[in-house]
C-alpha cells in the first residue's frame, strides 16, 4: 500500500487531514441506525455504504472505509473484518445507541461504556484519525 488512502506519503513524514472519514455501516438497523445517522452529520464524515451481509465484503472493502460501525457488539464479526480490513477501526454499537466497544487489529476490545450522540461521533472521528495516521514509522 503506498499510504495514500490514508492520507500519508511513503515516508511517513507527512499527514493530510482534508479528507472526510469514510463509514460502512453494518447490519446498522432501526433505532440505532438513526442514532449513527445523526452522529455522523458533520461534513468531516461520509457514509459511503450500508450493508447488512458478509458475501458483500468485496463492496465493503472497495468502500474504503475508516471506521466500520457494527449493529451489535459481535467480536468473531469484528475479527473477521479486521482480517479483510486490517487498517480500519470497528465500532460496535450496542442496538439502543447507549454503548459501544471499539476493535482493532489485534482484535482488542476497548470497553467505551454509556454513549450519546455526541460521544459517537467523537469515537468515530477518533478512530479513524488513529487509522488514517497508520502505523508508527
């Protein structure tokens, strides 16, 4: 990978943040869906897909998402998208909006406790943030 997606050059020394932070939402879904929807208002970020299946993991990855966000806390879920995804952060988000755990590489749970909108939407933007940098160089 040149770097480029994320926003890096080759060399490590040199971070862009113009760009928006792409999200695929996955099996995100009634009441839950509205709440990412709105967390995800600000023009810094872009739903750039919906899904609902694992055959379409090939649209997923094409997507090139940041963050994906899950309808429900599923670690074998979240571990199989890190293997396809592996610089991407997941978010899953418990299906009444008020908790989430962020996965990552590793898979490694981060507990993120009680969530409103606002704190969404902070965990995302983090997230991919921490993604877009890339590995330390």
């Amino acid at each position: 990978m040149d770097g480029s997606r994320h926003g890096r050059c080759d060399l490590c020394d040199l971070s862009v943040s113009d760009r928006r932070i792409r999200i695929v939402l996955f099996d995100v879904r009634g009441l839950l869906l509205g709440i990412v929807k709105r967390a995800t208002t600000q023009s810094d970020v872009e739903i750039v897909l919906e899904s609902s299946s694992m055959s379409e993991l090939p649209t997923l990855a094409a997507a090139e998402p940041d963050v994906v966000i899950l309808g429900e806390d599923e670690p074998s879920l979240a571990a199989r998208l890190l293997e396809e995804l592996p610089t991407v952060k997941v978010l899953g988000v418990a299906l009444d909006g008020r908790e989430a755990v962020l996965y990552e590489l590793r898979p490694q749970r981060v507990e993120l406790g009680e969530i409103s909108p606002e704190k969404l939407a902070s965990v995302i933007r983090d997230a991919a943030k921490a993604a877009m940098a890339g590995p330390a160089c």
